[in-house]
C-alpha cells in the first residue's frame, strides 16, 4: 500500500480550493491597502478563477461534461494566465501577453474540438499541460534573472526553482499519460492522480506564500520610503535626506571620493506666509523643489531639511563645482513666476565640502554656518566654508606625488642611459687602443725578426 493512498482525492480537490479562496481574498485586501504594488490585482484575479475551476473539476460526472470541461479549462486558462501576468508585472519582466493570448486560445480550441467533436482525453491534457508549463518556465526564468537585485532574492530564487521544478514535473505526467493513457476517472485514489493533485497543492501553496512575502516586502520597501519622503514638497524629508548623506559620506570615506553639500534657505519666506496665506507659501515651496529638482542629476538628492530649508546632496562633485550648480538654482528659483508674491524669489546658499575627518553632523554644521554667512552678507548669494583638508585635497597631493614619482622614474631611467652610453662609448675606446698597442707590439715584434 503505497503513502499516496492515505489521501482522498475529493479532500485534495476542497484543499485546493480553500488554498484558492484564501490567497484570492488576501492578495484583494493587499490590493485594496497598497494598491501601487504592481502584480498584485492579477495575481488575486489568478486566484481567484481557480475556484471555480477546482469547483468544477469536482463535480465532474455531476453536471453537464461540456460545461465541466470547457468552462473548467477556459478559468484554468485564465487563472495560468493571470497568476503568470502578476508575476511578470511584479518584477518588471517582459510579459509576452501577445503569445500568451494565442496559446491560451489555441489550447482552449483543442480542448474544444475534442470534447465536443471527438472525445479524447489525452489530447485536452497534452494542450493543457504544454500551456502551464510554457508560462510556469517563463515566469521562473524571469524569476530567477530578477533575484540579483531584489530585496526578496531568497524568495525570488526558491519560486523561480520551485515553478520550474513543477513545470518539468507536468510535463513527465504528461509524457507518461501519452504512453500509458489517460485515467478513466480523475478522482480515482492512485498513485498518478494523487501525485499530480498533491503536487498541485504544494505548487498553490509555495506560488501563493511566495509571492506574499514578496509583496509583503514591497509594501514594508514602500512604507519605509514614505516616512522619508516631504508631503508637500516631494523630496526627502529631514530623516530622509540625513540617511542619504549618511551613505553616500560612507561611501566617500570608503574610495575617497569628493562630496559637497548645500544648505538653501529660501529669502523671506515668511513675509509670503504671513502676506498671502499659507496656501500660496506650500505651493512656492512645491514650486522651488521642483525647481532645483529638474536641474539636479539622479545621483544626486534633494530633502526638505526645515520649513523653507532645503539640503542638497551632491555626491563626486567638489566644493567648486558645487558652487557653479548652486548658482544654476539660484537663477532657475528667480526665474519663477509665482502671482501675488511681494518680491522675487532668492536664495541663500551655504556651501561646503567633506573631509577625511567629518561625520554627518560636522558636515552639516559647517554648511548651516556658512549659510549664516551668506545670510548676514545680505541674502541672495552663496558662501562657501571649507575643511582643513578635502578628498579632492587629498587626491591631488597624491596625484602630484605619482606624478613627481613618475618624473623621477623616468629621469634615473635617462640617467642610466646616458652613462650607459658613456661607458659603451669608453668601453669602445678602450677596446680600440688595447687592438691597437697589441698590432704595435706585433709589428714591432716582427721587424726586430
């Protein structure tokens, strides 16, 4: 008595179905909390035709075959379709619904034409099945490809070989039910249905939890981004746009890169506020990040650090290139056009570099006092307060150094060889008058013979 007779086919068959309701339920509620996570309505959808699929598959030899074949195979068709669809959405795949559509209608033609013209088995299977795995095997190799860069890549990895494991696992039933042919009752308790039934559930079961976790992880990526992004302005906010600084400083420290850092205070701000009302001051606000957010290039970061201050991160770029960007902003905020403001928009801007000796805090501290420098020389301009010593400094000093080293290479190398030359040209010298007192001595030698 084999293990596999343990379970009851129908028992199987409710199990699927309870998985099928469950995640269709969940992934709408997921949907309807964060409905910007891509995949998610598809993938509940996919779900959520599997119920009456499993449904009908149930009461087959209850009802009417055709309504139990076609319309079982057609939500089957759908619930692949659907699940495949999230999955590729989800992780920004390619989805190929042009050749999945014509698939899907071809497999549901072949079904067709032999349930209702001829009536075989094996054939419905074959469609079916070929189909499944089809998408099963795209989806896991977009899966797989993906994983590297997701912050789900455990997940991602163990889905993508899981669906592939159970594409080629169809496609062997498949295989064997063309040899051996097909059951002559689908809820027989044997060793093939059960097999393929319980392997169905684990497929639902991993499928489902797995791309929960995934979304779930999305949501929670989501959620953290949110708290640090400024409502009005949609920059970062203080804690935001302070983690950024705190990484890309990091980073500078680890290969010595330069990285400069702005802080901008918009000029009388509160005289608009308290001119025309708060509404008017939140959307020159909007208008102003928008402003230096155009003008600003994707590595580098914008956060609302106060009311009408801004922190400008601007990661390999020296104090003096900071200088000239800052500037740009500067005339890009004055070029606004904002109705009913009692004068034109300025900008007061402290600019600093990092050193090899600053943290966050230091770094920002020297920025807000050369910000109060240019505050107190008058407003609308930049100043500029730098550390003792700079990573751009730094890589200079040692760049001259190569570079002094590379000369005095060069110059030992000519060195050498000059006196290499000198000496050849001695050595020569030398070599011609030893030949030429030895021919002296044999002449010599010869005449006194």
């Amino acid at each position: 008595m084999y293990l596999l007779s343990w379970f009851d086919s129908r028992t199987l068959l409710l199990c699927q179905s309870l998985l099928t309701v469950t995640f269709a339920l969940v992934f709408f509620w997921m949907n309807r909390v964060c409905p910007g996570v891509r995949g998610v309505r598809s993938t509940a959808l996919g779900f959520a035709f599997g119920v009456p699929c499993t449904l009908l598959l149930m009461l087959r030899g209850d009802i009417s075959a055709s309504v139990s074949i076609l319309i079982g195979n057609l939500m089957a068709l759908l619930a692949y379709s659907l699940i495949y669809n999230g999955v590729m959405r989800f992780v920004d795949g390619k989805s190929r619904l042009r050749l999945v559509c014509v698939s899907a209608a071809v497999s549901l033609g072949v079904v067709a034409y032999y349930s209702e013209v001829r009536d075989d088995v094996v054939p419905r299977i074959v469609a079916m099945t070929v189909f499944s795995a089809m998408l099963q095997g795209m989806a896991a190799y977009e899966l797989l490809k993906r994983s590297r860069t997701s912050v789900s890549r455990g997940t991602m990895l163990f889905l993508g070989s899981f669906m592939g494991l159970y594409a080629a696992f169809t496609l062997e039933r498949m295989v064997e039910t063309v040899l051996r042919g097909a059951p002559s009752n689908y809820q027989a308790a044997n060793a093939m249905q059960t097999s393929t039934m319980v392997a169905t559930i684990l497929f639902l079961c991993a499928s489902g939890f797995c791309f929960l976790l995934m979304t779930s992880n999305e949501m929670i990526t989501r959620s953290r981004e949110a708290m640090e992004l400024d409502a009005l302005s949609g920059a970062f906010n203080r804690r935001g746009i302070e983690a950024r600084l705190t990484l890309e400083l990091a980073r500078s420290m680890r290969h010595e890169q330069k990285l400069s850092i702005a802080l901008v205070d918009v000029d009388y701000f509160k005289e608009i506020n308290d001119t025309l009302g708060h509404t008017r001051g939140n959307a020159a606000i909007r208008e102003i990040a928008a402003a230096i957010s155009k003008r600003l290039r994707n590595c580098d970061y914008l956060g609302r650090y106060g009311g009408d201050e801004f922190l400008v991160v601007l990661p390999q770029t020296s104090n003096v290139e900071a200088t000239l960007v800052m500037e740009r902003l500067r005339r890009a905020t004055g070029d606004l056009d904002l109705p009913g403001t009692p004068h034109q928009l300025t900008l007061s801007v402290g600019v600093t570099e990092a050193g090899p000796e600053d943290d966050v805090m230091t770094l920002i501290a020297r920025a807000d006092e050369a910000l109060y420098q240019a505050k107190h020389a008058g407003r609308d301009c930049q100043q500029t307060l730098m550390p003792e010593v700079t990573f751009s400094g730094v890589l200079g000093i040692r760049g001259n150094a190569e570079r002094r080293a590379a000369i005095k290479k060069q110059v030992r190398a000519a060195l050498h060889a000059d006196r290499g030359a000198e000496l050849a040209a001695e050595l020569g010298t030398g070599m011609g008058a030893g030949m030429e007192g030895r021919l002296g001595h044999e002449d010599s030698r010869t005449d006194v013979a």
